[in-house]
C-alpha cells in the first residue's frame, strides 16, 4: 500500500538506525516509476517537510501509533496496481474534490464553487440543528449557505 511498515525486529537485530533505514528505503522508492513524494515517519514526527498543500494533507492523515513508516504519494492521475482513474488517496484537487449538498430549511437556495473541507460538515450541521459542535471540532460553520 501506500503506507509501509518496516520490520522493527529486523532492524533493531542488525544493530542499524532506524532513521537511516528510513531514508535508504524511501531513497530507493523515489526512484520507482509514477511516485510523485516520498515522507518518512522521522520527517513527519520532527516536522521535516516542505510547506504546501500536500504536507498538510500528508500530516492530517498520519496517526502516530498506526501509521506506516514510509508514506508514498504517487505523481498526479497514477494508482498503484490498478487501472487509471481515482481513488480519493492522494492530495491532488481531482482526487480530493467532492461536492456537498444541503438541502432544506435553513440552507439558502444556490450554488457556492469556494473550496470546503471535509472537517466543516460537522460544525454547519451542528449550527443548523442547535447543538453544540462535536468535541474536537476542528472544522467552520459554513455561514455562506446559512438564511
């Protein structure tokens, strides 16, 4: 997957630093055919990335106690071992784009093209029902569609 484990026991047997081994592999997957960016879990976890959309969406998937050592993002309309097309797994806007709808009472009638995350759902929803935003919200109302 787009995610791999590197064996712990395996290195820590052979004595070899684990950041070391980091780089060598993801070294030797930059140089695969179709990969676009290569992280490792050490420049995840210091912070080691560059500045940009895909470090964004690259840290907001990673979970520190399960996330995979390596994180491989394959160069823009390519999936790994499966016919071209999408798979909503990469940080590219075709891939993550998805539209929303809100239909009913409260929602203004119309079309709104700005870009909206995910995240916000949760939030607009809240508003609209009256309720408390769900602890750990991190996402806005979306008033632009609020009467």
């Amino acid at each position: 997957g787009p995610s791999p484990y590197l064996n712990d026991e395996l290195i820590a047997s052979k004595k070899l630093d684990e950041s070391e081994v980091e780089q060598v592999a993801a070294d030797a997957v930059r140089r695969m055919p179709h990969v676009f960016r290569v992280y490792t879990r050490g420049q995840l976890l210091s912070g080691q990335l560059l500045e940009d959309y895909i470090r964004v969406a690259v840290r907001n998937g990673f979970y520190r106690q399960r996330s995979g050592d390596l994180f491989v993002i394959p160069e823009a309309y390519y999936i790994f071992d499966k016919p071209p097309g999408t798979s909503h797994g990469t940080p590219f806007n075709y891939d993550t784009h998805v539209p929303i709808i809100f239909m009913g009472p409260g929602i203004k009638a119309g079309e709104d093209y700005r870009h909206v995350a995910v995240n916000d759902i949760a939030p607009t929803l809240a508003a609209l029902l009256g309720i408390e935003e769900p602890s750990g919200s991190v996402g806005r109302v979306l008033d632009e569609m609020l009467q």
